[in-house]
C-alpha cells in the first residue's frame, strides 16, 4: 500500500512527532510510506533522524517578514498543494488542518479541536473537518466532539509512546528540583495557569522549567502578558525553548513532576512520556484526559488545585501505575490499526 502522511511542519510539536512514530511503525509492517511536510524556515529535515524505509518529501517554505497569521496559513495551504502528487498514492493521510487543505480526498486525524479567532484560521479549521472522506480520533472524548459539533463518525485509534525511550532515560540529580512542562508558553497550554499555581506552591527549592514551544502561531501577546505576570508574582521561570530530541528523555527523567495544564488536547502524548520516564503528572480535569490516564494522574481545574496537586506528587508517587499504563500504548498497535482502516476506506478516496 502507497501511503502518503502529511503533516506542515518539521519542528517537534505533538501532531509532527505523531507523524513521524507512526510512518516508522508503518514501514516497520512492510507499507510504502512517504511523509509530505513543509520545510519552514529553511529546514531540509525533521527535529529528529527518520527510519530510513520512509521516505521524505519536504517542500521549501521560506520566512517572509512581515506575513501575518492569515496569510501565512494560506499561503502554507498553497505551497504544500503545488508541490504534492496525490495520483502517487493509494491513501493519502492528513495529520493536521493545513494539510487536510492542501488535498481535495483525504484521511484526516483530528487530534484535538480548536477555536480561531483568526478568519482564514477558522475556515481551515471548518473545512479541514467537513471535506474529508474518513476520520480518525486519538481518543474517544474527540470523537464525541467530532460526533456532537458535525454528525461525523470517526474511528478511535490512540496515539502509541516510544516508551523504552523514556524508560531507560537515566535521571540527572544535577538538575535539581524541578516541575517539567513541555509546549511552550501558549494559550491551550495553560501557561498562565500553571505559573499562577507555581507562584502558589511558594518554594524556593523547586523551579518551574518549560521546555519546548515551536508553533505556527503568533503569541507574543500571551508571551508577554506571561513575563508581565511573573514579575508580578516575584517568580522566575526557567524557559529552556526547543530541547534537542536526543536531550529530552533525560530531562523529562529528572523532574519532580511533570505539570499539564492544557486547556484542549487529543491524547496527552507528552504526559504519557513522562509516565514511562516514571514521573507523576499533574493534569487538567478534562474527560479526555481522564480517559487516556484514568487514575493514573493526578487532576485539577484551576491554580489553587494545581499547586496543591503539584505539592502532593512531589511528595511522592509509586511510577510503577505510570509505567504500566504507557507501556500499554504502542507504535506497532497504532499502525496496524491504522492498516485495517485504510483497508477498510481506501475504496471511498477515489
């Protein structure tokens, strides 16, 4: 089988790391996989070394200065449209809205929902839901969403953990204390709430370290209403920004507590690393989120709950209860369901 996976970015965000696992286990049963993406900012490659079995086709997509949100999103749809062959393809698979425009019949996985403000955002986002000829969900409460917001049945298939890569991260006490979040300082992350519940553990021993943060999206304002926030509550952040692939295992082994306050999410990928790094997690009460962690994590709505929770799982946590439910979550599981389905929608792509 012919399969096409496209994503719009190489940089390590959640739907491009999902892209890439899930091409490899694909490769690994034996599928002819090819992953389209767009080179941002003069990347040639992805954030990471890629089995050599899938091949990789990364269309230039140059900075312009000045180019605002809107624009920016169509011109990515336009790039990536030119520069694709979908005739090449038995299955052609969008990972994200960008992606999902850029093609006229595709799978589409729908990881998590979104509002937009911005106009050409918005329609992406719409039309990335309605066009497709079969969907996928990452998890089931998604899919409710999906089911609910449009009358579209998709398939629940969750994402996999590369868990020996986690699990065999060696901790490094050097560190020191620290509460881990990964994603950057944006909006759906809950970077304002998370620094108003660090302010409010109030312990000088513990920093607060926030890892990651390549986007698409503008968010200077957040950013900056983020800094001003801080000063005021007195507290000083470590915001590391994009982490080396190679890197992140061992950071993530060595935090106190891994911190998720997102606002909307798919499956919680980042916190299921954490897990089979053996570090507790601290999440949103969100029914997805219960879903995929049960009572594995520990959850809270809002900034007094989450430092009395981050408080609590630094005080100690067995990881065995975390480890055992990451462990369950594979790559190889992922792609053979993803195989059946194609198998079962391919004839509708024509």
């Amino acid at each position: 089988m012919r399969i096409a996976l496209l994503s719009y970015s190489t940089k390590p965000r959640g739907g491009v790391v999902h892209t890439l696992a899930l091409a490899e286990a694909l490769a690994e049963l034996g599928e002819d996989v090819t992953v389209w993406t767009l080179g941002r900012g003069g990347d040639a490659g992805f954030f990471r070394p890629v089995d050599p079995r899938v091949r990789l086709s990364i269309v230039p997509f140059p900075d312009v200065p000045g180019e605002s949100v809107g624009e920016r999103i169509l011109r990515s749809i336009a790039v990536l449209r030119s520069a694709f062959t979908p005739g090449d393809y038995d299955v052609v698979h969008a990972q994200d809205c960008i992606s999902a425009n850029a093609v006229d019949r595709c799978v589409r996985t729908i990881h998590h929902l979104d509002t937009f403000t911005t106009p050409e955002l918005a329609a992406c986002h719409e039309r990335a839901i309605v066009r497709p000829y079969a969907h996928i969900c990452v998890s089931a409460a998604v899919a409710a969403e999906v089911r609910a917001g449009w009358g579209i049945e998709a398939a629940v298939i969750p994402n996999g953990v590369d868990y020996d890569r986690f699990a065999t991260a060696r901790p490094d006490r050097g560190r020191g204390k620290y509460i881990l979040a990964v994603g950057g300082i944006e909006p759906r992350k809950g970077s304002l709430d998370l620094l108003e519940a660090y302010a409010l553990l109030a312990d000088p021993a513990v920093r607060l370290v926030i890892a990651g943060g390549e986007t698409l999206f503008d968010y200077r304002d957040y950013r900056t209403r983020w800094d001003k926030r801080a000063a005021e509550l007195g507290v000083e952040p470590e915001v590391l920004g994009p982490v080396a692939h190679d890197e992140l295992p061992s950071l993530m082994a060595s935090a106190a507590v891994f911190a998720f306050p997102s606002t909307k999410e798919g499956f919680g990928l980042a916190a299921m690393e954490a897990l089979a790094a053996g570090v507790p997690v601290v999440t949103r009460d969100l029914p997805v989120l219960r879903e995929v962690f049960g009572e594995v994590a520990r959850f809270a709505t809002d900034p007094p709950g989450f430092a009395r929770e981050l408080r609590a799982a630094m005080a100690g946590t067995d990881p065995a209860r975390g480890r055992t439910l990451a462990r369950r979550y594979t790559w190889t599981a992922a792609a053979e369901a993803h195989r059946r389905f194609y198998r079962v929608v391919g004839g509708k792509a024509g």
